[in-house]
C-alpha cells in the first residue's frame, strides 16, 4: 500500500518516476544533435559550404528544420519511443499482468465515445485558441511558427502525429510515468504530475497548458481503464482532428469571434457528453492495482 510504506522505498519510486520523461529529452537531444550533424555535412558535401559565414549556421538550421529532414529526424524519435519505451512499459507490468483491462473498450459505443471525444476536444482547443491567441501577438508568432512544422502533411509527420506520438507519449506518460508515481502517491497525485509533465514535456507555453489539461483527461482514462489502450485511441482521435479541423468547419469561421467562442463551448460540452459515454461502465476497481498494492 501507498499508505505506511518505507521512505526509503517510497523515495525509490518517486526517483524511478522521472526517469521517463528524463530519458525522453536525453533521445531527443540525441537524435536531434546526430540528425543536424548528418544534415551538415550533406550540405558541405552538397554545396562545399562549410557554415562558417555570419549567420550561415543559423540558415542552415532554418533550411533543416522547415524540410524533409526534420520530417524525417521526427520519424526516429517516435519509432524511438515506440522500442525504448515500449520495451520499458512490456517488461515493468504487460508481460507480468496480462489483465486484459484494455479489451473493455472493445464496445460500440465506447469506440465512438473516444472518437466523438476526440473530436470534440480538437474542435473546442481550436476555437479557443483562434479567439485568445491575437490577444498575445508574440506569442501567437511563437506557437504558430512550431505548429507550422508540425502540421505541414509530409507523409512522416502525418504518421507521427496521428499514430506514433499518441502510442508513444501515452506509454510514457500513462504506461510509465503515471502508475510508476501511483507506487509511492494516491493516484489522485500521480495523476497531477502526469499531466504537469506531459505539460512541460512539450516545451511552450501554448501547447503546455493545453497539453496539461489534456493529460489530465488521457490519465483519468487510464486510471478508469487500468490501460493505456483507451488512452491511446483518444490521443489518436485528437492528433487526427487537426487535420481533419479546415474540413470540418466553413472558412467564413475566421471573422466571426462570436461563432468561434459558440463552437468552442460547444465542443467542450460534446466533449464532456462523448468522455461519458465511454468512461460509463467503467469502473476504477477494475483499474491495474499498483505493484505494491
């Protein structure tokens, strides 16, 4: 039990807990320090330039991260995660538990739940941020400078975005982070630190808040669920959304603040409809019980 442990065990846990999100940034440092190095001396070998005029090298990052490389050197970090942490995620509990908690989302009805949820999440954080980000000028240059790499439609980034970063961070931060912290905190707490790392893991301010409240709801998901599956899908159905968002809702939107803070609470309401529809039945005894429980 959480209650009357060791400190020294407890301590234990609480250090064990970081090590996700630490080994996350040591990759990404990593793979982004090889990737530009590679990326270099193409370019010297391409051109013969060496990068050592004003401004050269700046150019070069510039050139590096609005292409294909980058694209590419994204690709790496989340098939990374994928091996790395889930390896990780397999041996510390899947290959110990085998509860089959995940199956519970194989019902009609919570499988359109996550998907309607999904949806609803993306169109409700769209809105709101078209209305409050020109309030922020430079922080809206920052964000939309970051989200233009992110959600140009090379067919890398696609895949990364909609299927490898939702298996990929929900292993780290649900499958590991969250229910390593739940050995030596009340869920409750676990579950707050998750979604603050999920929060920082992304590395603005913009995408951090909203990205905290989102770990708030993926880890209540897996909390309810006692898997990452659920966790997974919703992610996916998220991620996917915001490519489907310039579809789904009338250019004419862009010029009307009050129709956008309309469908904003509108999403959120749908959101909170759908999140009901595949959280009802489900019920967290049934949740996987911490390893010292």
């Amino acid at each position: 039990r959480v209650t009357g442990m060791k400190l020294w065990k407890r301590i234990g846990w609480l250090a064990l807990g970081i090590t996700p999100v630490t080994a996350v940034f040591i990759w990404q440092t990593l793979v982004s320090t090889v990737g530009i190095m590679v990326y270099a001396v193409y370019i010297r070998l391409q051109t013969g330039d060496t990068l050592e005029g004003d401004g050269a090298y700046e150019q070069m990052l510039a050139d590096f991260t609005s292409g294909q490389s980058y694209n590419i050197l994204m690709f790496v970090v989340y098939i990374g995660y994928l091996i790395i942490f889930g390896l990780w995620y397999w041996l510390m509990y899947v290959r110990r538990e085998k509860t089959g908690a995940g199956k519970q989302v194989l019902k009609p009805h919570r499988i359109v739940g996550i998907i309607g949820c999904g949806i609803a999440i993306q169109i409700a954080i769209s809105m709101l941020l078209t209305v409050l980000l020109p309030l922020f000028p430079t922080v809206q240059d920052n964000y939309m400078q970051i989200m233009s790499t992110l959600g140009n439609e090379s067919i890398f980034m696609v895949i990364c975005v909609c299927i490898l970063a939702p298996i990929g961070e929900e292993l780290i931060f649900r499958g590991l982070t969250f229910r390593i912290f739940r050995n030596a905190l009340p869920w409750q707490a676990a579950w707050i630190i998750q979604a603050i790392a999920f929060g920082v893991y992304h590395l603005n301010l913009v995408q951090g808040i909203y990205a905290t409240v989102l770990g708030l709801i993926l880890g209540y998901t897996a909390y309810r669920y006692g898997s990452v599956i659920p966790g997974i899908l919703l992610h996916m159905a998220i991620n996917s959304s915001s490519y489907l968002i310039s579809y789904l809702l009338p250019a004419e939107l862009e010029n009307q603040v009050w129709m956008q803070l309309v469908l904003g609470g509108i999403g959120i309401l749908a959101g909170i409809g759908f999140s009901v529809l595949y959280l009802k039945g489900v019920n967290p005894k049934n949740s996987i019980k911490e390893a010292n429980s």
